[in-house]
C-alpha cells in the first residue's frame, strides 16, 4: 500500500490563528508532512455561510495561508491551497447535496449550536449544508485518512455515508475516509476562564493567544492567567483547571510529561513557573510571527505559492470529477 493521503481543511475566520489551533491543528498538520500524503486547504467557501465582509475575508485567507507556510508547511511536501480557486469543490457539493436526505442533514448537531444565537430561521442554507460541502472537500481528494476531534466526528460519519452511497448507486468511485485520530492534545482552555475552550469567540482577548501576539504580550497573558490559590504546581483537572491548562500547554510545546514539569516546580509557587511557560511560547511563536509577516510583506509571492497549490489540487480534483459526472450521467 502507498502512502496514505490525508486532507484537512481549516477557516479563515480571524485575524490570527491562536494557541488552541495552534496544537490542536497546525502543529498536527505540519507534523503529518513526515507520514502522509497532506492536502491542506484554507476553506474560504465555509466561512461565507456567515456573514461577513469580502474585503476581510480576502485578508483572512492571506493570513491563514501565511501562518500555516511560517509554521512549517511545506509546499515541497504537502499541497496547500485555497477552496475557492477549485471550483471542482461547489461542484461536487451540488452531487452531494443531491444524495443527502433532508432529515439525515437536520440531525448535524452543529447547525443547531451554531444557528443558536439568532435562531435556524435566520441562518443561512449555506450553513445548514455545510457538512455536505465538507465531504465534497474529502471525497474529491480521495483522502484515505481526516484528522477528527470530537466535534467533527459526526461530519466525517456524513463524508463516510455519502461515499458509500455514491459507491453502491453509482459505481466504485469514492475512497471512504477513516478518522484519523489525533495524538491526544486536550482541548486548551481560556486563560481567564480555564472551564471553556480557547476560542476566537472568548469574550476576553486576555484568555487567548494569537500565534501573532508580540512576545511580551504572550508572557503577560501567561502572567495574569487565572490559577487557584493552593500555589503548587499540579495537575487535577477538577480542582486545578487553570494550572492544568498551563501544564498541559508546557508539555505539549516542549515534549516533556506533565508529571516530570510538574515535579519540577512542585510547591515552588506561580510565578516560575508562569515565567518560564511564558517564555516557551514567546520562543515558540516568535519565529513563527516573523516568517508570516515576510509572507504578508510579499503578497505577490504569497499568492503565486498558492496558486500553484490550487493547480496541483485542482489535478487531482478534476480526475475525480470526471469520474463523477460520467457515473451521475451529464
Ligand atoms: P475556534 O474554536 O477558535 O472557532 P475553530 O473552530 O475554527 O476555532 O478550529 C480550528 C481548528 O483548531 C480545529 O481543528 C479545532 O479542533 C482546533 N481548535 C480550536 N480551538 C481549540 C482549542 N481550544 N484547543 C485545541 N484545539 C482547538
Ligand atoms: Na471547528
């Protein structure tokens, strides 16, 4: 067997990515370079099922490009590209979207969290169709493997049906997707508010960091992160959450185990502890927010590199398209 090809898609929905994309995605996507076949795509045509200014939109998906080439994604060794410059992905979305049941799409869960603060009637039915326009993104790349957190494994179960469908009532075409289950990197939590996740949505930018954030910014947010008043450095996620988040952010940036750092500090109290935290991700980001920025300074170039990443996706998106509009009759 080949080595096998995974896909992942990520929205540019901020101006920034922040730490949680950081280790829960970007990191992961760079590190799969080394074993899979990688199709990475910054999935512009997602983020309009909002809405949502085109002027910062077409910022956005410069930054979410630039960002992703600064952490290490190679166009050497992977293909990264933008969704929009394959219009191979609408296309199939409109196959697809005529082969999923109505009540099979009203039971997306994530519709129903995301339509939740103005109410289904006045969400898009872009929105509601998404997770058809996210299998046409696998299905058309032949993708063996999707890395899958928990919230999107509902999704990839629709991908896994709808290629099958199509298989068993058209002819052999689609490669079914497996999850691919990603190293266990928790969910990172708000520095101000270590119960609910690291989000672009948190109501204070103080409880996140943005991969772009200056130096003394990350190492003052680290800083000021909530804790708890016991002073020692240990792991309990029920008691400690706000030292847990940390000690887990340390390991994960410096490969050590959570126990080994924790030791270490022990009862030493906060503030080394928060210090040298502070400083690993300032190091970690530091050179990162450097090359996005010689990135953004040369757009031309930017773009140039990601329109060859779109020539080299559409190559393969339109051999799998072929085949689809021959088996569906057009
Ligand atoms: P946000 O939650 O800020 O809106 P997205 O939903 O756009 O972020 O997530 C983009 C990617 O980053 C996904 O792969 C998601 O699993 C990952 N991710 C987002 N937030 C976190 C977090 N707090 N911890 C770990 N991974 C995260
Ligand atoms: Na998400």
């Amino acid at each position: 067997m080949g080595t096998r090809r995974v896909f992942s898609g990520i929205q540019p929905t901020a101006d920034s990515f922040h730490l949680g994309n950081y280790l829960g995605a970007v990191r992961q996507w760079v590190d799969l370079q080394e074993s899979r076949e990688t199709i990475y795509c910054v999935v512009d045509l997602h983020a309009i099922t909002v809405p949502y200014d085109p002027q910062v939109l077409r910022r956005r998906t410069r930054i979410a490009a630039a960002q992703l080439f600064a952490s290490g994604l190679d166009p050497e060794r992977c293909i990264l590209f933008v969704q929009s410059q394959v219009p191979e992905h609408a296309e199939l979305n409109w196959v697809l979207g005529c082969l999923t049941g109505f009540g099979e799409a009203n039971r997306m869960t994530q519709f129903k969290d995301k339509s939740a603060k103005g109410g289904a009637d006045s969400a898009s039915v872009g929105l509601f169709t998404y997770p058809i326009l996210q299998a046409a993104d696998i299905l058309l790349y032949q993708a063996d493997e999707v890395p899958v957190g928990e919230d999107q494994r509902q999704h990839l179960e629709l991908s896994r049906n709808l290629a099958q469908r199509f298989n068993h009532r058209f002819g052999e075409t689609f490669t079914v997707p497996a999850p691919y289950i990603l190293p266990a990197v928790s969910k990172i939590t708000d520095l101000q508010d270590p119960t609910s996740k690291m989000s672009k949505s948190s109501s204070s930018p103080q409880g996140i960091i943005d991969l772009l954030d200056e130096p003394a910014a990350i190492r003052k947010k680290i800083n000021r992160a909530v804790t708890d008043a016991e002073s020692v450095v240990r792991a309990d996620d029920e008691a400690k959450p706000g030292v847990t988040n940390l000690l887990r952010i340390y390991a994960a940036l410096s490969g050590e185990k959570i126990d080994d750092i924790a030791a270490r500090y022990g009862d030493g109290g906060y503030g080394g502890f928060k210090k040298d935290l502070g400083n690993l991700v300032a190091d970690t980001f530091g050179p990162i927010r450097e090359r996005t920025a010689k990135h953004l300074a040369d757009t031309d170039a930017l773009d140039a590199l990601l329109e060859d990443g779109a020539r080299r996706a559409r190559a393969i998106a339109t051999a799998t398209m072929a085949q689809v509009r021959d088996r569906c009759g057009f």
